[in-house]
C-alpha cells in the first residue's frame, strides 16, 4: 500500500471509529448489547477507539519506514481530529429530535 492510500485508510476508520461509541448501544461494538450507554460509557469508548486508530496508523507507518517520533501537540491535535469526525453520531444521538 503505498503512503496516500494508507494515510486515506487511516481517516476513514477514523471517522467511523469516532462515530461507533454514538450509533450503537454495544460495548465496544462488538460485545453484548445494553438497554442505554451512559456519557461515560461511550466518553471511554471514544478513547478506545482513538488508540486503536492510533495503533493502525503506528502499525502502517511502521510498515512504509521508520516510525517518527510525536510530541504532545501530534496527540492534541488528532484527538481534536477524532473528537471533531465524532461530531456527527453525537448530533445524531443526542441532539436529533426523536418522534
């Protein structure tokens, strides 16, 4: 795979990672199914999800080269990124009227 493709690989199960926490009532979208998540269930979720995109981008990095070492502002700034591809399931589960 080359660099392109792997980096537009990493932004799309990003954006579905981010997004999973919100569309479904599942522990981690695969475990048993629960009435109803609380906050904090899916807040912890949310950062699940955010390693494990991390570890794919790591593993893929890893894969075309040399791993570069990140500082705090790499990791502010994707979990910014993360937070802001979560926006939509947010909307859609909290802020969308149901009839």
């Amino acid at each position: 795979m080359n660099t392109s493709g792997a980096v537009w690989l990493v932004i799309l199960v990003a954006l579905v990672a981010a997004n999973l926490p919100f569309v479904n009532n599942r522990w981690l979208a695969v475990g048993p199914s629960t009435a109803e998540k609380t906050w904090w269930q899916r807040l912890f979720e949310l950062v699940v999800f955010y390693l494990m995109v991390g570890g794919l981008g790591l593993a893929l990095e890893q894969h075309q080269g040399q791993i570069y070492p990140q500082g705090w502002a790499f990791y502010a700034t994707t979990g910014a990124l993360f937070l802001t591809l979560a926006f939509p399931g947010f909307v859609w589960r909290f802020l969308m009227r149901r009839n």
